[in-house]
C-alpha cells in the first residue's frame, strides 16, 4: 500500500492539515470527463489479456522510455507497421520492463504502475529483474478473477462518469450495447466523446476519403463545404443521443480564424482535389474551430482544445509503428494570439463553455490563466500529457491560482488509455490538491473550511458542472 503521506508537505503542521483535507476526497466517485479507454473493454466484459498486454504493449509513456535506451517496441510487442512479427510471449516483454525498471526512477510512469499493482491488483512485492516472473504470475492470478474484469473494477473504483473518445466515422456500437444492457455500474455511466480531428485535419493521410465516408454515414453531400458541416452536426446529435457533453480538438496550434464562408470554402475544395498546401490546412483548422464553437452554441456540448503537440515527430517510429506510440514532442504555444479570433467573437458568452489545455507550461501564468480569468466562455482543463505529474499538477496551482482561481479550472481530467491506472491518478491528483490548499491554510491565505469547500469542488463538483454532466440532456 501507499505511504499515507504520499507527497504530503515534510513540515508536519502543514502535512497534518493535508492528511484531514485529502479525508474529505479520498472517497469521493471519480469523474473522469475526458479520457481514450476503448469502451468495447466495458461492453464485452471480457478478462484483460496479460499484464504484458495490459501495462506494457500500448502504454507510450513505458515504451518510449524504453526506446530512449535502445530496446525497440517491437521487443516491446508494439505492432509493425508492415505486419512484421513482434514479440508476442507477454513473460518476455515483461521482463524487458523488469529489467530496465531503473529508468523509471522518479517517473509518473512508475509511481502510476506501482500504485496500480499495490492498490488495484494487491501486489505489493517490487518489481525488478529478480521478481519479474513473481509479479508476472501474481497480476496474471488476479487477471483470471472475476472481481478483476472491466464492470467489476468499473464498480470498485467507484466511477461515476467515464468519458471516452470517438471519431466521427465510429458507428458507437459499443455505447449501443452498453445502453441496451442498461449498463453504466451502479450510480455510474459511460459515455462518449466527439473527436472529429480525422476530418478536419487535411495533413491527416487519407483525410478525403474520411470526409466521403462522413457523407456516407451521414447521408449528406460532403463534397460540398455545407455538407460536410452539415454531416458534422448530424455527427454530434447522433453522439449526443450517446450521452455526450463534449467535444474534442486536437491540434497542432491554437490558431483560430474566421476564413469566411467562401474562404473556407475554397480552402476545402483544394482539400477534396488533393492540392491543399500546409497553410491551407493550418487555416482550415482554425477556421473549423470557429465553425465547432458555433455548433457548440447550439447544441451545449463543451469544447475541449489539445493544441500544442508536434505528432510523428520519431519519424522511423512512426513509419515502423504508427500512430500514438509514443513519437510526439511537446511545442511552444501561443494562445493569446492564436485564440483572440474566437475570443473576440464567443469569449463572452455564457452559452459556450471552451476547455483549453496545453503541453507548454510557460504560458500557464503569463497567457492561459490571465485568459481564463477574463472570459466567461474560457476554463483550464488540468496538465495533461507531459505535465501530468506530481509536480506538474503542483506547478499548474502555483502558476494559474494567482490569476484564474480554481472556479476557472477543471478539477482534474486524467486523459488515460489505461483504464486500471484511473483510482490511482485521481487518487495522486486529490493528494497534491490537498497538500497545495493545506500550504495555503497554514500561510493563513485559505481558512480551513473554505480549503475543505475547494479540494472536494476540484475532485468532484467542478468537473461536473464545467463538462455539464450534472445537467439532464
């Protein structure tokens, strides 16, 4: 089990404080209103696979730091690209990772493992190259238990809402089976997320033929720009009918721009005909953005942007590999600029609710948190990604509380593929809001119940009421 003073303060008067603000979190249901779990985990119920193929295989934050010390992920039973063989004995990947457990050492990565096998799965003997068969046949025991299947582990982890993360072009039938076995856990639901970046975004290989399979589904002529918006709104009533609040946009920069409706027109036309240049794409991006905004307006769904990620910038991991395995590389980003178009248009109104997140925490205090705390229609989703850390969830408070608040933020989105780690980052998350509001309490800044009012507003009713899922749809 954890130390029950997990990155609590040293000083023991303020570490005292924390203990009693983190009691009033510790239980409290998760709500996880972003995140990439496969919802087919939940809706066919079948065990997970071995713990190779669990924790290892598709988690990039373990596989890219092995590749950063040259084991290749085809060791790691990463799939090639061309259908060549990786390794596929799960003992064998798993005892790459014991092995090589020391790179980990003051990681996320492996305070997440570790708490995850301790607190989920009760194996608490340390994994190194010695005990890698053990822990490989303890986890592989608790695997084949019926209490360690997905809606069992759905159950005990206390979920209230997990959101996950769909593309246009996805038919939802794994929501379709989860509606029709009434099935959400007790007290819980699953729901999806609209994430339409593989038909906005031209650089995407493959980018118009998606846009005709969207016309297809939808029954619309996108081979028109009024089409394709109009298949997009037929997209998110169809995945609001699924239970979704939100929206998702991935892109590589927060521009947004008004090209017009000719302007963007013209620039999806030279998409369809394949002589789109990158600028195109860029504007159309930014444009599309506007376009979403107004959907938003109409139809509620809170907007979430992921600007700031370089994808694919491994290039032979990419080509060997593929996508979201680990090749991508944080940018600089500007917000301020970048933003001011749908700002200026929407900013103020309080129908439109936009979650901006960032890879680039220079602009935590000096943009995010002054644009936060000056429009209405503007929150700021919680470090994600590279900054989802103990000490980048510390930074984040420190940086943006001055300016933003808390009102003016998400509470936390712990944005996860790994449907086991959930308890555990929410469980990390809750301990370094408790010990940053104990820092404040013992600075005499936050009285004491205004510090219990504001840890359980970030782990639950934030969250809630920003992603409106406390509202009936």
């Amino acid at each position: 089990m954890p130390h029950p003073d997990l990155l609590f303060p040293p000083d023991p008067s303020v570490r005292a404080i924390a203990r009693e603000l983190f009691a009033l979190t510790r239980d409290l249901p998760l709500i996880s209103p972003h995140g990439h779990v496969d919802p087919a985990i939940l809706a066919d119920d079948t065990p997970f696979g071995d713990p190779a193929r669990l924790f290892v295989v598709p988690d990039h934050y373990v596989t890219r730091m092995l590749l950063s010390q040259g084991i290749a992920p085809s060791e790691l039973g990463v799939p090639s690209v061309d259908g060549t063989t990786s390794q596929t004995d799960g003992r064998k990947i798993w005892r790459l990772l014991a092995d090589n457990w020391h790179l980990f050492r003051g990681t996320p990565s492996r305070l997440w493992l570790e708490q995850t096998f301790t607190d989920v799965f009760g194996v608490e003997t340390p994994l190194s190259g010695d005990t890698a068969d053990d822990v490989y046949d303890q986890l592989s025991a608790r695997l084949a238990e019926p209490e360690y299947r997905p809606r069992a582990l759905f159950t005990r982890f206390g979920i209230e809402t997990l959101a996950t993360t769909e593309s246009p072009l996805d038919d939802l039938a794994a929501h379709a089976r989860l509606a029709a076995d009434g099935w959400g856990g007790p007290g819980g639901r699953v729901i999806t997320t609209f994430r339409p970046d593989d038909v906005v975004d031209m650089d995407w290989d493959g980018w118009a033929g998606r846009v005709a399979r969207l016309g297809e589904i939808t029954g619309e002529d996108t081979a028109s720009f009024t089409g394709y918006l109009a298949a997009l709104r037929s997209r998110r009533e169809a995945f609001i009918a699924a239970g979704a609040t939100s929206s998702d946009h991935g892109h590589p920069t927060a521009a947004t721009a008004d090209l017009g409706p000719e302007g963007a027109a013209a620039v999806f036309e030279r998409g369809l005909r394949g002589t789109a240049t990158a600028a195109d794409a860029e504007s159309f991006r930014a444009h599309m953005i506007l376009e979403f905004a107004r959907m938003s307006i109409e139809d509620g769904l809170v907007m979430q942007l992921h600007p700031g990620s370089v994808r694919n910038h491994n290039r032979w991991l990419h080509a060997t590999h593929g996508r979201d395995v680990g090749g991508d590389i944080p940018q600089a980003t500007d917000y301020v600029k970048g933003l001011e178009p749908l700002l200026s248009r929407h900013g103020n109104d309080p129908r439109l609710r936009v979650v901006v997140y960032t890879l680039d925490e220079t602009t935590f205090s000096r943009e995010l948190a002054p644009l936060a705390g000056g429009y209405a229609a503007l929150y700021l989703g919680a470090p994600w990604w590279f900054l989802d850390s103990p000490d980048g969830l510390r930074r984040f408070r420190e940086a943006v509380t001055d300016t933003a608040g808390f009102a003016n933020t998400t509470g936390f989105v712990d944005d996860t593929r790994a449907f086991c780690s959930i308890p555990v980052r929410h469980n990390i998350a809750r301990r370094v809001d408790a010990a940053y509001c104990a820092r404040l309490v013992a600075e005499h800044r936050l009285d004491a119940d205004e510090a219990a009012e504001t840890v359980v507003d970030l782990a639950y009713h934030l969250p809630r009421r920003i992603f409106r899922l406390d509202q009936e749809r």
